[in-house]
C-alpha cells in the first residue's frame, strides 16, 4: 500500500520527505491546515511511510457510510460541543497501544486563527510523549517532518517556537495559514 501511496503523491506531484522514525509514540502537531486536500495528502503519506496515525475529527462526520470510512483511516469522532475530558481518554489510547501517533491541526479550523486548541500539548505532557512537528507546503509541494519536540511545559513559550517553525510553510490558501506569534 505505501508503494501506491507514493505512486499518488508523485502523480499529484508532492514529495514527502522525513520519515518519523525512532519513535513508537508521539503527537504529530502538522500545519498548515488550509483546506480538505491536506487530509487526504497527509494520510497518503503517512501510508508510504507505514505510519499509522489517529486522527481527531468531528463526531458530527460519523454517519454511515461516512463513519465507517473515516474511522478505517484512524479518526477519533470527538464531540466539541460538550467538555468530554478528552485529554485522558487519549492518554488511555497511548497507554493501550505499543505504537501510536495522534495527529491534530491545533488551528481547529481551516481558516486563520491565532488562538490554538492546546489540547495536544496537555495529551503529549500527560502521555510522556514527544511532539513531531510536521508540515505541508503547497507552493513546493513538500511534506515532511522538521524535529521532534519535546514539551518543556511552557506551554506559551512552546506554542510560539511550534507557531513559528510553521509559519515559513505555506498553505493552499496561505492567507489562513500559520502566524509566527510576533507576527499575529
């Protein structure tokens, strides 16, 4: 399946670079999130590289048949309406899995927005788990991996050096993209 995945990719002519390798289990914080396509890129790569991520998605999508495909590909449906303590139920989905990577868009939304959901933070402090910063850019055609992260629990100070290594990536609408925080 990962041969095929590349093969599409290509086709679509991206390339995806830096495999997430040493690591059994981590959130993966990717950005920009601008538009639907970065889903289907982003799991497209991730079946080339043999990484099987979760994804948190809104639970209003789980319908059939909608739902049975979207939790084949790894999505979580998440109630955001209600307060669900999510944080624990994901640290249990790390605690139960030997490997595990849960990926999040912190932007919560296609669109601009410099307030973040840091729920991913709290999950990778509460998990023990390290933060892969991935990224997509539209102009180049790139994805990939840029470092792993470890949280140092300041979270705003955190946030702001996550914020700005994803600023320089562009999005498919890039005036929605990531802000580095002095930019905001």
């Amino acid at each position: 399946m990962g041969k095929f995945a590349l093969w599409i990719l290509r086709r679509m002519g991206w390339t995806i670079n830096d495999n997430p390798e040493g690591v059994d289990k981590a959130v993966i914080v990717m950005g920009p999130h601008t538009s639907n396509w970065d889903f289907i890129i982003g799991k497209l790569a991730f079946m080339h590289f043999g990484v099987k991520g979760r994804y948190l998605i809104k639970s209003e999508l789980f319908f059939p048949p909608m739902g049975w495909i979207l939790k084949a590909l790894g999505g979580i449906p998440v109630n955001r309406k209600k307060n669900n303590n999510f944080t624990d139920q994901a640290v249990k989905y790390f605690e139960e899995n030997d490997s595990m990577y849960m990926v999040f868009t912190p932007e919560g939304t296609r669109s601009y927005n410099p307030n973040w959901k840091k729920g991913f933070y709290y999950i990778a402090l509460k998990a023990k788990v390290p933060i892969y910063i991935g990224y997509m850019d539209y102009p180049s055609k790139t994805g990939g991996f840029l470092e792993l992260f470890k949280p140092t629990g300041d979270i705003e100070k955190d946030i702001a050096f996550i914020k700005k290594e994803l600023s320089q990536f562009k999005g498919k609408f890039p005036e929605q993209g990531i802000r580095a925080v002095e930019d905001e």
